[in-house]
C-alpha cells in the first residue's frame, strides 16, 4: 500500500480531514488503498519529524505550513513534496519561482492565483501548479511513476 508522509504543526484534524476527503475524490481510501503517517510537532520538532517520515520512503511528504514547508524540503531532495500551505514560498528558498517550482516541490501558496509577493498582480500562480498535481500527478506520484 503506498504510503503519503503528512506533516503539521497544527494538530488541526480538519486539515487531515480535508486531506482525505480529497484522496477520496482521487479514488483513494485512506487506510485501505492508501496509508498517511501522519506527524505533528511544535516547530523545534518539525526537523526530526520530517528525518524519521523520511526514514519511512513515503512516496510523497505533504507539508502544511511554512515551518512544516521547510523542514520538508531540509530533509529530502528526492521524495516529492507538496505544499498543503506555505506563505512565500519563493523568499523562504522552497522554490525557484512560483511558475516554474522545480526541484521536489510543488503545492500551494496563500498568495493565491494573480497575487505577487507585494500584492500586485502576477501571473505566477503555485496554486496552478498545485491543482495541476493533485489532479494528474499525485495518483502518478504514489503509483511510483515519474511526473
């Protein structure tokens, strides 16, 4: 069973819960055709939480908030990450820009689709991105194949 790394600062079961609710739409059953390692910690926490769901060899880590964000990216360059939430995530170093991501990082942002990091209109968008994986490249993702 593929297993997705879940990691929060939060401890918010509606964030988990909105999580799974949307696996299901994807066609997954949490606990039945898919396993979620849930961690969550209090920021000086995040790093070793992030190691150990590492250790684990999910096929991919969703981080929710930026502490979570980075601690994510810091310990793995390999297991794709999505980001469930991250404030800037192009000043806080998580990725190039938010048009082109690269690395094993794509998610959302709170700056939302037409927003820049000043607050003018961009037309760089992470939630395109975002929505573009969660539709075609995260089933890709836990199947194993290369997105």
């Amino acid at each position: 069973m593929p297993v997705i790394g879940f990691l929060d600062t939060t401890g918010l079961l509606r964030w988990l819960d909105n999580f799974q609710e949307g696996l299901k739409e994807l066609g997954y059953a949490p606990g039945q055709t898919i396993a979620i390692e849930r961690r969550v910690g209090a920021p000086a926490q995040l790093p070793d939480l992030a190691a150990e769901l590492v250790r684990l060899q999910p096929k991919v880590i969703v981080a929710s908030g930026s502490r979570a964000d980075v601690a994510a990216k810091n310990a793995t360059k390999t297991i794709p990450i999505v980001l469930a939430f991250a404030t800037d995530p192009v000043e806080l170093g998580l990725v190039a820009s938010l048009a082109q991501p690269g690395g094993n990082i794509t998610g959302q942002s709170n700056q939302g689709p037409g927003v820049g990091t000043t607050g003018a209109p961009s037309t760089d968008s992470l939630s395109v991105c975002q929505q573009r994986s969660m539709r075609t490249g995260f089933p890709l993702l836990l199947r194993g194949a290369d997105v």
